[in-house]
C-alpha cells in the first residue's frame, strides 16, 4: 500500500557567499530562494561560524517574505560539513554531530559547516525531523588509496559527496542500470573540483578537494609540489595558504576574480593569458580522470560530469576529446543537492530507509598493524 501522506520537507544549504533553500511537498518543489550575502560583509566575521546569526536572519527574513510557515514541518535537511570523517547516507541529527561540524572536527573549514546548525535552530523553532545527507566528509576509501609517503600521515576524503553521488545515481538510472553495479568516475568542476572513482556503489577515491589536492579551480590552488609550497610561500602566514587551497587560489590568483563568466569572456575575446590559464585548468582535470580511470583498472562504465563549470561547452569539448576514449561521458550542469537532500529525507519518512545514527568517531583512524 502506497503512502498517501504529503510530507514537508525544508532543506538549507549555505555556500560561500549564499544560502541556498528549497520547501517541499513531497517530490514537489513549492518554492526555491538563493539569499545572497555581501562578501564585503562575509569578510567582517572572524570565523565560519560565527556567520549563523547573521545568515540566520535572512532566512527568516526569506521565510516571512514567501509567507511559508514551517510549523509542524516533517523533516528539516541541513547540508553536512566536517564531521569526524563517515560512510555515506542519511544521518539523524543529534547535538553531538552539531557540536563535531560545529568544531570542523574533520579538518575542513567550510561554508557547509553552517547547514546543520541552520537547520538545527529552524528545528528548534519548528519541529520535524533534523536530517544530514552524505556530508562532504564521506570516507569510503579502499585501504590503498588512504596511504601517503609520511609515515602515520594518511590521505583524507573532502569531496562534493552529495551531489557526485546524486548524480551517479541519475546517470545509472538514464542508462537502465544500478549505481550500485557500476564503476564510474564522477566530477564535480565549479568553483572547488572533485573527481572521484564509484566501484559498485562505494567512492574508493577522489582528490582532496579542500586540501590543495587536485585540478586548479576557480578558488583553489590544486596540487602543487610540497618543496614549491614550503620554498615560495614559507613566509607566508598559514591562513593565507589555507585561504589559498579553498577560496582565493586557482583562477582568483590569476586575475584578481573567480567569477567564471567574467573569465571565461575574456577567453572567447581571445585573450591569450585567460585561453592559457583556463586551458591548463582543463587540462589538469583531464589529467585527474584519467588517473581515476586507473584506480578502477580501467573498467569503467561512465564519467559522469556535474557543477557549474559543465554550461561552459569549451569544458565539455575538452574533457571529450581528452577522455571520450575511457568510457562514455555524460554531462548535468549544475547540481542536484537538494534532489538529494529531499529523496533521502522522503525515504526515511516513508519507512523506506532508516537513518543512520552518527557514531562520533572517525571511520577511520590508522592501521593497527602499522
């Protein structure tokens, strides 16, 4: 017997310099709103965190505005940030996981810290059930891939794990398969860049989209060699480096700017520094395909591309020609986070998945035997 019942969900998703939201009724969309945040302003706040009061304001504001009234709402979904490092899925959440996001207990300072405690203090006011879905900590690696050449120092997975895996379930669906019988390489490219390798349904890889790890981006720097890092930039205070691998490296250090339309104008102007730079941009994540392409033994089934970058065609073009060899390559520009967010949150409700309890600890913490 089908559930006849309309479920409201409300879920909160902050970026960089906005706060994304989006009500539901069941698999309807009553009304999306993207409140926007002065960065001059942003800049004023010593810390992520202490931006809640201020971003809280205007989605209260957004709320009023619209006239929605979230009293007796079933499920709030706030975005996951660092946790301590957990498999993939939908959490319930409790204080100790606000507390853990709150403290970045997963080494990564980010925008979505704040979705959880967004969505906590709406719960707080509102009720419903206070939900996380696959948070940008999602740790599924294979044993190998954890390993680094600095004994007891292991790699770390940030990646854009909500809407890769969103979207690896959408490709599976178009081709007449399932998500978790294929292998598939899966790539975020927006303002951060994730490329990420899905055997049968587990992320076994990605890089370190948060950690200087991975393609140049619009706002970071990517991988560079450490004696580089420590030769060039060892007089520089460590905030600024750690600003540089997250929110002013990459195409912002270029030209002053990560707006990529403006960029990407000069490049069909034909100014020879933006083809330049936007082309190596390219490049380096054709570059990271293909190494995804060898953790999976070359058996793969599709690339599969999402993000923001995917609606300028030049980034598809590339990608194809660098890469179409692999395995067919499929495109969604943009992001499909709050699809996500909502399923999920609809599966719990309808007693079709029951959500996970977050263990405060990290799944994983070194290997005994080393």
């Amino acid at each position: 017997m089908s559930d006849s019942k309309v479920y409201r969900i409300f879920v909160v998703n902050p970026g960089s310099t906005s706060t994304k939201v989006e009500f539901f009724e069941n698999e309807k969309s009553v009304l999306e709103g993207n409140v926007f945040h002065d960065s001059a302003i942003l800049k004023n706040f010593p810390t992520i965190n202490d931006q809640l009061d201020y971003r809280m304001e205007y989605v209260m504001k957004w709320l009023k505005d619209n006239n929605i009234d979230l009293t007796g709402v079933d499920a709030i979904v706030g975005r996951g940030g660092a946790c301590y490092p957990i498999e993939g899925g939908t959490y319930e959440v409790d204080d100790r996981l606000v507390n853990d996001i709150r403290e970045a207990k997963g080494g990564v300072y980010h925008s979505s810290m704040l979705g959880v405690q967004m969505a906590k203090r709406l719960h707080d006011e509102f009720g419903g059930r206070l939900l996380m879905v696959d948070p940008i900590v999602v740790d599924e690696y294979q044993d190998v891939a954890r390993i680094t050449g600095v004994k007891g120092i292991y790699r770390t997975s940030a990646t854009h794990a909500l809407n890769l895996r969103a979207t690896a379930h959408k490709y599976a669906k178009s081709v007449g398969k399932k998500y978790n019988e294929m292998n598939l390489i899966v790539c975020h490219i927006d303002g951060g860049i994730t490329i990420t390798a899905h055997k049968h349904g587990r992320m076994i890889d990605a890089n370190d989209g948060s950690g200087g790890d991975g393609p140049m981006t619009p706002t970071r720097m990517g991988t560079m060699a450490i004696t580089d890092v420590l030769t060039k930039l060892y007089d520089r205070p460590k905030e600024e480096i750690r600003s540089l691998c997250l929110a002013t490296g990459g195409l912002s250090s270029w030209f002053g700017t990560s707006n990529s339309d403006t960029i990407h104008e000069m490049v069909d102007a034909g100014d020879p520094k933006a083809q330049l730079i936007w082309n190596a941009m390219i490049y380096q994540i054709t570059k990271w395909i293909g190494s995804m392409a060898c953790v999976l033994h070359g058996e793969v089934d599709g690339i599969v591309l999402t993000g923001g970058l995917m609606r300028f065609q030049d980034v598809l073009d590339g990608i194809t020609e660098a890469c179409g060899w692999i395995a067919p390559i499929a495109s969604y520009p943009g992001e499909l986070e709050h699809e996500a967010m909502r399923a999920a949150a609809l599966r719990v409700l309808r007693g079709d998945e029951q959500a996970k309890t977050y263990p405060g600890k990290p799944r994983f913490d070194g290997f005994d035997f080393l």
